[in-house]
C-alpha cells in the first residue's frame, strides 16, 4: 500500500494469470510492475515519472512508476496501461485505487 498525499492507495492485480509482480520502492515513493524474469539491460522513459525496461532482445521486462505519492501517479498509470496495451497486456490487470 502507497500513500497519495496522505490518502492511502492500493495498487490491485486483477488477473494471476500472467506473470507479473508489483514491488514498492523502500521508501514507497515508487513501484516496479514487473512482467517477466528476464534481465532489464536497457531503460527508456517513456512518460514523465515512467520508465521502461527492455531485455537484449527488445521485449518488455517492466515499468517503474515514480510518484507513488503524487496525486498524478494513477494517470501516469493510465497512460502507460493504453500505450503498452498490445505489448503489454498484463497492464490492463493492474488498477491503482484510493486505499
């Protein structure tokens, strides 16, 4: 659980059925939805507060969200989820709703 300028926020999964994991930051300033075990060997920001990271054969291993606790990380989420849509079809499983 994340916190949005005080409010909580839960970050729902609402599918298992792909492999997927959501790992918070320390410090909970920001989460990792990882998509796959293959290793990241390159990172490209693709939203202001997005980041992509791609494996050596240019497939998708996971997005970092910053922001947990700004008011503006569910749109940022949003706005990664309809990008990636077709590369990334777990996105869509994912939902990021007042705690």
């Amino acid at each position: 659980m994340g916190r949005v300028m005080g409010t909580p926020v839960r970050i729902v999964v609402h599918s298992s059925g792909s492999p997927l994991a959501v790992e918070f930051a320390p410090q909970g300033s920001a989460v990792y939805l990882r998509l796959t075990d293959r290793h990241a060997v390159r990172t490209v920001e693709v939203e202001d507060g997005a980041l992509a990271d791609y494996d050596a054969d240019d497939a998708l291993v996971g997005f970092e969200i910053l922001g947990l606790e700004d008011p503006a990380f569910s749109s940022v989420l949003e706005r990664v989820k309809k990008r990636f849509a077709a590369r990334a079809p777990a996105l869509g499983s994912i939902e990021a709703l007042p705690g």
